[in-house]
C-alpha cells in the first residue's frame, strides 16, 4: 500500500508588519512639530543675534560718552572719592576789552561826624590831616571861609557831642561864624602879598594833647584838645607864624574849632599870637 504523503508546503517567512502604521492625521502632526522645532531654532538664533546687536550698540554708546559726554573738553568726570578730577583748561586767553577812558571817581563818601568817637589819639603825620591844614591855609589865602570847612570840626559830630540846646544852631551860629571872621584876619595879617604866601608847615605839640571827659564843657562825649598849635609861612622871603587857639579830635584825627581865639575879646575876627619867626606851641588848660 502505497502512502502517499502530504508535503507540507512551508511558505517564505515573511516581514511581520509593524504593529502601528501612521496615519494621515499622525503625518499632520509631525509635520507641525518639525515646523515648530524649526521656528524655535529661528527664534533662538534671532534671539542671539538681538542679544549681540544690544551689547554692541551698548557698548557703541558707552564709548560715544566717554569721547564726547564726559571726556571732552569743559567736562568734569568724577574720579575715586567723588571728588571732580581736573581737566587742562584752554591755553587761549579769552578776549578782553580795553578802554582808554577812566571810570568815574566816587564822590559819596561817609563824613566822620556821623560815626561814633574813638579813643585814638590823633597824628599829625595822616594824609587827612595835611588834606585839612592845606584846606585852612589855602582858604586863609582866598579868604573863604567855604575853602576850610574841611579843616574844621564836623558838624554831625559837633552835635553828638555837645549837651546844650540846639546844638546846629550853636554850631553855624557861633563857631563857624567865628571861624570865618578870624580867617579873615589872618588873610589881612598877610598883608597886600597874600597870595604869594607859602605854607612852611603846622606845628603841633602832641605832648599838650590831652583828653577831656564827658560831661566837662557840656560836653556828652569825650575827645582830646590841643593848644596853641603854629601854622608857619613864608611871605617875601621872611618867615612868619600864627597860632591855632584849640584843635579836637574825632576819630583820631585833629580838627580846628577855635582859630583865632577861644574866648573872644569882641566881635571882629582875631588872630592868635602872630609872630615873626616860627615861634613856639604854649600849653593851656583849655577844653
């Protein structure tokens, strides 16, 4: 008996699929990932690229500060300790302007009459002094009693100091009325050659200067007197002289307030012990 058996026919293996095929919709998403990690990777680069712009512009404007802000001429930068570090200055002088006119002088000046005394013993050797003596002399010259105001005692002081009533009264009244007769006195004493007289000098004895309290001679402020000082002249070659009764002070400084004589003999003008020669200061107790 014959068998006729059965081949088994075995097939060629084949690849085994794979379990998960993609599908339209998985392809979509794919896709959009790749375009999304694409774009990222710009925007990082643009990113980068932003970055490196700012730094260089950063440092662009750092560097144009530097040259022109703060390191250019006329500019102070701070250095350590906050303190301004210094910069060479220009070596051009700026430009000046000259005039050939002077400006003009001051003619306000404070009169000493309206300051409060001192205690200063006056000097002859000041320039105001022999400002004042050159004033006395030039007005005994011109006869002009206006001409040696400056030399005579001030009036804003004269009221400061005297304790009697209406002390401006007394003072334009008696004094300076006075002052001008002995003034013209001694401008005759000078005779027809006045004008061609010369001031040899004043002669003050310092050593007669003495200080009279307040409330002496009504007086409500103290200051120092001095007697019979010499005004010396030259008038033809011959030597002369002539004396001022009392002078006082103010401030430190001398000023006449009798000249010819302190207690008048009468109304007219009086000059005080004339002499030929320069003659010589004599003391007395006056105030």
């Amino acid at each position: 008996m014959v068998s006729v058996g059965c081949a088994v026919l075995q097939s060629r293996p084949t690849m085994s699929e794979p379990a998960w095929k993609p599908t339209s919709r998985d392809s979509r998403s794919a896709h959009l990932d790749r375009q999304h990690q694409r774009r990222r990777r710009q925007t990082q680069i643009l990113r980068r690229r932003l970055v490196a712009s700012s730094i260089v512009l950063a440092l662009v404007a750092v560097g144009v500060w530097v040259v022109v802000g703060n390191g250019g001429p006329g500019q102070s930068t701070v250095a350590r300790g906050g303190l301004p570090e210094a910069h060479p200055t220009s070596s051009a002088a700026p430009p000046t302007t000259t005039t050939t006119t002077a400006p003009p002088a001051t003619t306000t000046t404070t009169s000493p009459g309206t300051l409060p005394q001192t205690g200063t013993f006056p000097t002859t050797a000041s320039q105001l002094f022999t400002a004042n003596m050159a004033a006395l002399w030039n007005a005994i010259v011109t006869d002009s009693v206006q001409v040696a105001i400056p030399a005579f005692f001030p009036e804003s002081a004269y009221v400061q100091l005297k304790a009697v009533p209406s002390a401006r009264n007394d003072f334009t009244e008696r004094l300076v009325a006075d002052y001008g007769l002995d003034i013209g006195a001694a401008h005759a004493l000078l005779g027809p050659d006045a004008a061609s007289a010369q001031l040899v000098g004043v002669d003050v004895d310092s050593a007669y200067g003495h200080w009279i309290n307040s409330g002496v001679c009504y007086n409500d402020v103290g200051y120092f007197e001095v007697p019979n000082s010499r005004v010396v002249y030259t008038v033809n070659g011959q030597t002369h002289s002539f004396g001022i009764a009392s002078m006082i002070s103010w401030r430190g400084e001398w000023y006449v307030v009798h000249l010819g004589a302190i207690l008048r003999s009468g109304s007219g003008g009086e000059v005080d012990d004339p002499e030929a020669g320069p003659g010589n200061p004599t003391y007395s107790p006056t105030c």
